[in-house]
C-alpha cells in the first residue's frame, strides 16, 4: 500500500458524509452471534442435558411404568404433603414476607441493619446446616421448650425458614422505589391508613408479591436438607417429595425416582408460568 492511499485512508471525512456502519453492525452481529451461542452452550450443559436425562430416565418401561411409579400410595402421600405445606407456606410467606419487607422500608428501629442481614441468611447458610439449628432449637430437650421433631408442623417451620427471603427481597426494592406523593395525596383527601394500603399500594406490590410467591414454592418443592433431619422422614406422615427421590435412587429404583422428580418439576414450572402470567397482568393494569 503506498503512502499516498495511507494518507487518504486515515484521511478526515468531507463535511456531511458519515462513515459506513456496517462495520459496526457487523461487529454487532458477531458479538450478538457468539453471546448467543455461549448462552444456548451454557443453558444446554447445566440445564436442557441434564432435563432430558431426567425424562429419558423417567420415561424408561413406558408410560405404564411412570404411572405406577407416581401412583403408588408412598408416592402419592409425599407428593401430597409436599404440595399442601408448600402451599401454606407461601401463604404465610407472602402475609409475613410483605410485613417484613414494610416494616425494613418505612421503620427506623434500632439494630434495622441486623436484622436486613438476618434476612439473607437462608441463602447463605447450608440447608443441612438450617436442618440441625432447627433440630437443636425445636428438637427433644432443646432451649424453645417445644418439641416438634418428627411432625408435619417442623415439615412446614423448616421450609418457612429457607423460603422466608423470596418475598422479602421481592417487595423490598418496590417499596423503596414507591411513589410516596399518592400515598398523601389520597391521605389528605381523607383516605384511611387501610384504604391506602389497599387502594394505592398493594396494587403496586402485588406483581413483586406473586414474584416471591412463585420462588418460594418451587424452592419449597424440592427443598430436602433443612427436612432431611428434623422431619424423621416417616412414610405417609411425614416424608415430602424430595426426601421420597431420595429414598427411590438409595434402592436403586433410579427410574421411579426420575418420575416422580418429573411431577415435582412440571409443578414448579406450571405455578413459575402462572404467577408470571399473573404479575405482568397486573403490572401491565397499575400503568
């Protein structure tokens, strides 16, 4: 290349001729092109692989086979249990999870930091670990003076404690980011405490609301280390789905395991899409 075209090369444009972008579309398409691939590379090792060997296994006799796998009255009874303390649990969660995330946006206490520490403990603590807290404070001769080991209600307080920041966490970054001019608009025009709570705000929380609702249950659904311990895992009474699988792969009955993991799966995934349905309902009807 000689000099001459060097120097019209680096040359300045004339006024009023921009440069070409497709350079920089290409560049973007590139960048996009590989973004893409490591996203579906990455989703495909961690998440779709490991789905499809789930089915495959669950799938193995045939649809006869699955059945009777999450038909049998062992299979029944923990799914059962599973579902229905789920479910009151994040009832619990979303009345509670939203007083919480309140009173840590609107209060000023004494030892507030602590306790919006606390909060995130579920998620740092190892669950087999939330386990023995609970069996040491809630278990035979420990300092609550309650024992509820081996019950159906230690079944729900260990999947209250590990659920407890899905809620909280939701509605916390709502609240801060709340508009609080409505709230006393509606306040000076004569509205209640409970009129504006229930005209102006919760219509505003409820989407964040669903949000925690919906990964409280799926976290509910296959938690197993923090029951593991303080359930006894007792066959119709007290063994929830996850400690159920289990059981199933310790007798080499890997199949049936994989079946009934399959219907706590689809369970999540059915609530996970409802909820979602629901919050970008109700977001779309608050704008």
């Amino acid at each position: 290349m000689s000099t001459g075209s060097a120097s019209e090369a680096l040359a300045p444009l004339p006024a009023g001729r921009r440069p070409s972008p497709a350079g920089g579309r290409l560049r973007r398409h590139g960048g996009s092109a590989l973004g893409r691939g490591l996203l579906g590379m990455y989703l495909s090792v961690l998440v779709l692989l490991p789905l499809a060997a789930l089915l495959a296994s669950a799938a193995k006799g045939g649809p006869s086979a699955f059945w009777q796998s999450v038909s049998s009255p062992e299979a029944v009874a923990a799914l059962k249990l599973t579902l229905i303390v789920s479910a009151i649990v994040v009832a619990i969660n979303a009345l509670f999870g939203t007083l919480i995330a309140w009173v840590l946006v609107r209060d000023e206490f004494p030892g507030k930091r602590i306790v919006n520490a606390l909060i995130d403990l579920p998620f740092a603590l190892p669950t087999i670990v939330a386990g023995v807290v609970l069996l040491a404070l809630y278990g035979k001769g420990g300092p609550a003076g309650v024992d509820i080991t081996f019950t159906r209600a230690a079944v729900g307080l260990a999947l209250l404690f590990v659920t407890l920041p899905f809620v909280v966490r939701s509605v916390q970054p709502v609240l801060i980011e709340l508009d609080g001019s409505m709230e006393e608009a509606a306040s000076s025009l004569g509205a209640g405490a409970w009129t504006v709570f229930r005209r102006i705000v919760l219509p505003n929380l409820a989407p964040a609301i669903l949000s925690g609702v919906a990964l409280s249950f799926a976290r509910a659904l296959g938690e197993f280390g923090s029951v593991v311990l303080i359930s006894g895992n007792l066959p119709f009474k007290t063994e929830v789905g996850a400690v159920y699988i289990f059981n199933q792969v310790e007798n080499d009955n890997v199949s049936g395991a994989a079946a009934v993991s399959v219907v706590l799966l689809v369970c999540a995934l059915v609530v996970l899409g409802a909820m979602s349905w629901l919050s970008r309902r109700m977001s779309a009807h608050v704008l």
